[in-house]
C-alpha cells in the first residue's frame, strides 16, 4: 500500500501513541517517540511515497529501536549522575560541562552499539574494567591478537566519532 507520511501519521498516529504508552507507562515518553517515529520516516524519504504491506508493523518496529535508545540514554545518564553525586561539591562539573558530558556519553554509545558484539565487550572491558589484553582475551575466550583487533577497531570508530565531532 503507497501512502504519504501525511496519510501515515493520521492513520495510525494515535494507535501508536497508544501502543508505546502501554509499552512505557508513561503518556509523556510515549507521545515523544511516537512523534520521533514519524520524524525518523519523514528523514529517511521525504515526500516520497510509503510502501508498507504493514504499516503498524513497521512503525512499531522503528518505535521499539528509538524506546532501545531512549532506555540506553536514560542508563547512561543515571550512571554518570551517580557517580557525579560521589564527587565533592567543590569539584563537581558545571550543569554546562555535565551537559556535554551526556551528550558525548550518548553518542559515545552509540557508536558502541554499532560494533560487533565481542569487539564492544572487549573494549569496555579495556576501558571501563581496566583489564589487560590478556585477561580479556581469557575471559572471553579469545587470542591476545583477536582482542587487539578488537580494540583497534573500536579505537577507530571512536576516533571517527572525535573527528566528527570537532567538525
């Protein structure tokens, strides 16, 4: 069925907004990412005709991606927020610098959760866990050069993101 992202959004919006709300429990994170929905679709083809045989399935395809991001997002957050509430007052970060920390934080994840699975693991492990090469390597049942690759890989796409970022 062709449809216009018009057509789309008064079809089904409501139903979708419905959907994730029973998903989230909550009415306010449900209206944000049904709208971040049709903000993805409307950024993938714009004015171009839809051509979905299912267009509920689909759409709550995309919804539960962006609900993945949004619940990453939110775990990341809590966790820097924890451990900024061990640091004393008088060396805490401004709101400004904490601000930009989230957001390097996030795209920082991200990247992460484009990698392979193994390749991620063995970079957080590194970077995060302090582990040798070594001891990642045991742990995940891996030779010492699979986990240089590993993390030479994950270093880049960092990297990429640094220059990105500086751009």
């Amino acid at each position: 069925m062709s449809q216009s992202i018009g057509q789309l959004y008064s079809h089904h919006h409501g139903w979708l907004q419905g959907w994730l709300r029973r998903r989230l429990g909550n009415a306010a994170d449900a209206s944000d990412l049904a709208q971040d929905t049709f903000v993805r679709l409307l950024s993938s083809g714009p004015g171009e005709p839809l051509n979905f045989t299912t267009p509920r399935a689909y759409l709550a395809t995309v919804a539960h991606r962006l609900t993945l991001n949004l619940y990453r997002r939110r775990s990341l957050e809590q966790a820097y927020l924890a451990a900024l509430a061990q640091t004393p007052e008088d060396l805490a970060p401004s709101l400004e610098h904490q601000a930009l920390v989230l957001e390097a934080l996030d795209e920082i994840d991200q990247v992460l959760a484009l990698l392979p699975a193994k390749t991620r693991q063995a970079f957080l492990m590194s970077q995060l866990e302090g582990y040798t090469q070594e001891e990642i390597a045991s742990r995940l049942g891996l030779s010492v050069r699979s986990v240089q690759r590993y993390l030479a890989r994950a270093l880049e796409e960092c990297i990429v993101l640094a220059s990105q970022s500086a751009a």
